[in-house]
C-alpha cells in the first residue's frame, strides 16, 4: 500500500485534521504536555471534554 500522508506542522494541527475541533486539541496538546491540568478543572470542565471525546470515539466505531 501506497498511500500519501498529510504533513502537520504541530500535534494540535494532527489532531484537528482528525475532526476534532481546535478547542479540544488544544486540551489534548496541554494534556500531554501537563497531564495535571486535567485534575486542576472543575467537575463540569472534565464532564464537557469527556463528553466531547467520547462523541470523537463512537464515530470511529461507526
């Protein structure tokens, strides 16, 4: 198989070029970077990120 790739400049580029939307890949960019930052938000923050994620994961399943 020979397939063309698409070049990002940044990990946050990668990642929105997957359909996830900006502000959740620049969460996804500061999670690796700090992964404490998921533990310093609020309870409604963390339920709207895993919310979004989880929206992210059930279409690939589809």
């Amino acid at each position: 198989m020979n397939q063309t790739g698409k070049s990002a400049r940044s990990r946050t580029d990668f990642i929105a070029s997957t359909g996830i939307g900006t502000e959740l890949a620049d969460f996804l960019e500061g999670f690796v970077q700090c992964p404490e930052r998921y533990l310093a938000m609020t309870v409604e923050e963390r339920r709207k990120i895993e919310e979004r994620m989880d929206a992210i994961l059930s279409s690939f399943g589809s």
